[in-house]
C-alpha cells in the first residue's frame, strides 16, 4: 500500500482512547491561514485537536496519534451514539469557512483527502456509511465542512456514502418550520435511520429545520433552506435506503 507522506505537529490536547473506531468526521478549520489552525491545535487553553490536517496545498499534518482521542467533535450524535470524539478519527481541512470567504476544497487537498481516507478506511474496517460532516452530528452548532465540500466525488470512489439522486412520482410536498403533520413523523423516522438526531413527534420545530439544513448541506447541496419540498423528501428516501 501507499504510504502517506506527513508532517508532525502534536497537539497536548487529547486523552486515552478506549473504543474501537468507529467514525471519520470530516471538518473545516474555519480559520484565516493554515498557520492559525496549527496554533490553536497547539494551544492547551484551546482544548481543541483532531487527528489529521490537510492545508490548501496538499500538505498532510498529524495533531494526535490515532491511539489517542482528539478533540474534535464536541457534543455529538449519529445513530443513537453520543460524544463521537471517543470512537472517531478527526481529520481538518485548511479553509476559511462560511462567511464571506468559503471557498471549495483545492483538488490537491482533496486528492490527499481521499489517500488518506482510503487508509482509515482500510486499517479501521470503517464502513463508507460512517464517514461523516461534523454538521452531520452536531446540526444544532455546526456548518462544516458545508455545501462546497465535494461529497458526491468522495461517494463515486466509494469513500463516503452518497447515494445516486433518483426521480420519484411523489405529491405536492411541501413542510417548514411551525408545521405539525403525521408526514413529519415519518420523515423524522428515516432522517433517524441515516443517523440524525430526531424527536419522534410530528411537529416541525427548529431543531428539526436545522438537521433538514445540515442533511441538504450533505446529500442535497444545491439548496440549503431547511424545508422539505418533493426534491428533499424524495433525496431522504434515497439515502435512508442503505443507510
């Protein structure tokens, strides 16, 4: 196998890992240079790391052994696990963030982005189901690595689940923030399947508007508004599929 060529600079921010990984969680530094990152990764006041960062050239960084849990994900949820710092990999992606500034991801990083992730992926028996936005887990407080990040690229060389989109016959589809519906339900139901934190109820609250927004983010980039129309709601039919 190839080996991937890095450089090191450790973070002290980090504790004894004692689960099997499990997780990818795929970020965004949302700083203004690369050098920034690596200060607050360095930093024990930040109380904040991650495993792996790739800087807008290609450069590949390791902050924490991968024996060790980086922290990198914070209050977090997928599939019914909480905190996934404990049993996931954190990798970081040199880039500005949302704002005035987001950009897409340099080809380069993402070339070594898919190296990499094609040796987790293989070391760990990570299943491409569990290679994850951190807006994916924590919907509520974040955006990364957001709607630039090119995950249909990632799903055609089998690195991260992304679901071809298919047409579906379906009615006049149309929920948003405030409504109450026994469909909602359902849609809560498959959006939990995927992974998501949902309430079971039928009630279309913020927090359900905010894991629309970071699913849209995900599997349907194209529109980011937190309200399932035809197009959503037949995109969470694809993806609860084989989630």
């Amino acid at each position: 196998k190839k080996k991937v060529n890095y450089s090191e600079v450790l973070s002290p921010n980090f504790s004894k890992r004692n689960k099997k990984i499990k997780y990818i969680i795929i970020h965004y530094t949302g700083t203004n240079s690369l050098s920034e990152a690596l200060d607050i990764f360095k930093d024990k006041n930040s109380q904040v790391s991650c495993h792996w960062l790739i800087s807008k050239r290609g450069k590949l960084y390791k902050i924490v052994d991968e024996k060790n849990v980086a922290w990198h994900a914070g209050d977090s949820f997928w599939k019914g696990e909480r905190m996934l710092n404990n049993n996931s990999i954190g990798i970081e992606l040199d880039n500005i963030g949302h704002g005035f500034k987001y950009n897409i991801f340099s080809n380069i990083q993402m070339r070594v982005l898919e190296r990499l992730l094609k040796s987790l992926i293989y070391k760990y028996n990570i299943k491409k189901q569990n290679v994850l936005a951190h807006s994916d887990i924590s919907p509520d407080r974040k955006l990364d690595p957001g709607e630039l990040f090119n995950w249909n690229r990632l799903g055609k060389k089998n690195l991260a689940y992304y679901p071809r989109v298919k047409k579906y016959e379906i009615k006049d589809i149309f929920f948003k923030i405030g409504d109450r519906n026994s469909e909602i339900r359902m849609v809560k139901k498959k959006l939990k399947k995927i992974g998501y934190k949902c309430s079971q109820n039928n009630y279309f609250d913020l927090h359900f508007k905010l894991v629309i927004e970071a699913f849209q983010r995900r599997f349907f980039p194209e529109k980011i508004n937190g309200i399932i129309d035809d197009k959503v709601y037949s995109r969470i039919i694809d993806v609860s599929k084989n989630a």
